[in-house]
C-alpha cells in the first residue's frame, strides 16, 4: 500500500503533552503537514494499536506496553528506539504542602493523614506500575495500597492533587514541572522501580508518507533538545 502525503498520526503517552506538542510545532515549522497527536495512558493506547487504530507512531511511557504492541505484529520492523527518559516524583498540593521525606519505610501513611494517594493506575499504566513498585521497594506498599486513588493515567493523578482533592500523588517529573499547582515533596530512588524509558515505533501499517520523518527528527539532536527542555533527560 503506497504512502500518502498526509500529516502523521502519533499515540503518546499522556505526560508526553507538552514537549510533543512543541516538536509537533517545529516539524511544522520545517514545512511539513502538522502530526496529528492523541494522548491518553500508555496502556489505553497500546490496546487501540491491537484493535487496528489507524495511527503512524506510537510513543509509550514504558517498554512492556511497547513490547505488547511488538508481539501482536502491529510495529514495523527496524523502526523502535528509545526517545527519552524520565523520573518518578511524589507530588503535593502547592497550596496545602505536605512534608515527607522519601526513604525507605519513610511514614507516608500517616503524612496521609485522613487523605489518598493519588497515582495511575498501579495495575496497568506505566507510572503507577512504577510507583508500585517504588512503594514496594521502599517496603510502604502495604500501607497506602487501599488509599490508592487510581486515575486513567498519570494526569488524571497530577489533576487530584493539583484540585488538591488529595495530599500526595506519584507522578513524573515532568509532570511535576509542567504545573503550577504542585510541590515535589521528593524523587524516588532511580534504583526503587524499573527505568523509566519511553520507547518509539512506526506502527505496522502506517500510510503516511511524513511518519518516518517525524520519528527521525524526535530522535535527532533537535528532537532531543525539545524534551530535555521539558525536563525528559536522553535516555
């Protein structure tokens, strides 16, 4: 089936808003066709890609999900690569701070309070499967597991805390950065849960012409700048 000159379709996970859009921008500014950009959790996207969404790239937020998509047959061949990386921060409202300091068996039960923890959802979406296990390994898992307050993805998370509907919530960094409404109380060691790695494929099938350009100039020098401006560190 041949290529089309149309604009690219691009799944990205949902702490990916800001920094995509801005690339989207400067490929445009390159006098290409705008990519057209959905975001939503990166399990949610990945289940679209199975059911045979029409799209052309697909960034996620982990490499579990990107490997899904990769055993159902739906990512071309030669076409993943790692875009970026990221870290895992415990948020609180800006208005109403809560203090903790992040350590191992540190008392994020009682910083609580009569409150929940806000985190996407541990069970399917990347940054709660990293908080998890962040929690885990910090041995506190069982005591905040009922007062989880699981949203659709990572910003639903960040929006509980920000309308501080919640004292603490486990989001990226980015994530952190790109509001006004939150603290970082603190970073989770890198060491507590899996690397935080966003990979990127061209999604099997895809007929636009413009999609390999789009996914070479995100992971060129240019591409690269746009996230580490947006707080996503290379890898």
């Amino acid at each position: 089936m041949a290529a089309e000159n149309k604009a690219p379709v691009v799944l990205a996970a949902a702490s990916l808003q800001e920094a995509m859009t801005a690339a989207a921008d400067a490929w445009t500014a390159r006098r290409h066709p705008r990519p057209v950009l959905s975001f939503a959790a990166s399990s949610a996207l990945a289940r679209q890609i199975k059911a045979g969404a029409p799209a052309d790239l697909f960034v996620s937020a982990d490499e579990e999900w990107m490997d899904d998509v990769a055993k159902a047959g739906r990512i071309a061949p030669g076409s993943r690569a790692t875009l970026a990386g990221n870290r895992l921060v415990l948020v609180t409202p800006r208005a109403k701070p809560v203090r903790l300091r992040i350590g191992r068996a540190m008392p994020i039960a009682r910083a609580l309070g009569d409150g929940r923890l806000a985190m996407a959802d541990p069970d399917a979406v990347p940054a709660g499967k990293y908080g998890k296990a962040a929690l885990t390994a910090l041995g506190v898992w069982g005591q905040v597991e009922r007062r989880v307050v699981r949203a659709d993805n990572v910003r639903g998370a960040l929006a509980l805390v920000e309308r501080g509907e919640v004292p603490l919530g486990i989001v990226y960094a980015t994530d952190a950065r790109a509001s006004g409404s939150v603290t970082v109380v603190g970073t989770f060691p890198p060491n507590s849960h899996p690397p935080i790695r966003y990979p990127i494929a061209r999604i099997a099938g895809s007929r636009s012409a413009d999609a390999e350009g789009f996914r070479r100039f995100l992971l060129s020098g240019a591409g690269k700048a746009i996230l580490a401006r947006y707080g996503f560190s290379p890898r």
